[in-house]
C-alpha cells in the first residue's frame, strides 16, 4: 500500500514540476537529468523493483550524486539481480 502511494507521488512529480518529464520539459531542451535515466525514473523503478526502504535509499543515493562535479551518464537498475 505505502509502495504505491509512493510510487503515485513520483508519477505525480514526473507530470507535474519535473524539468525533464513534466511542464517545464520546454525550458530544457537537451534534458536537465545528467543521468539516464533521469533520477525521477530511476527512483520509480528502484522503488518498484526493491520496496519503499530499499529502493529509497538507492534513489536518495543516486539523487545525491546528480550534483554539478558528477559526470552523470548511464545507469540502469539491474534487473537480473
């Protein structure tokens, strides 16, 4: 119940004040994220995939790395783990 209350919430980010998914996806042409893909999405599917605790963790991870000095790039959830 709490995961998909969760979950609700980011897709409700992602619609909504996200700069790479939602209203203002105009103003950033090229994307904001520096990851693929974008932390919003990768926080969903960690979320999905682990649970609240352990998913969360990993998305907060991942969102305190997105800072100016991080290269960014590719960075899949592993799925065959």
């Amino acid at each position: 119940m709490v995961r998909k209350i969760v979950l609700w919430l980011i897709r409700l980010y992602q619609k909504t004040l996200s700069p790479d998914h939602g209203w203002f996806k105009k103003r950033f042409l090229f994307g904001y994220c520096r990851f693929n893909p974008t932390c919003s999405e990768y926080a969903y599917q960690t979320i999905k995939k682990y649970g609240v605790i352990r998913g969360g963790i990993k998305a907060i991870w991942r969102i305190l790395r997105c800072n100016p000095f991080s290269k960014g790039g590719e960075d899949p959830i592993n799925y065959d783990k």
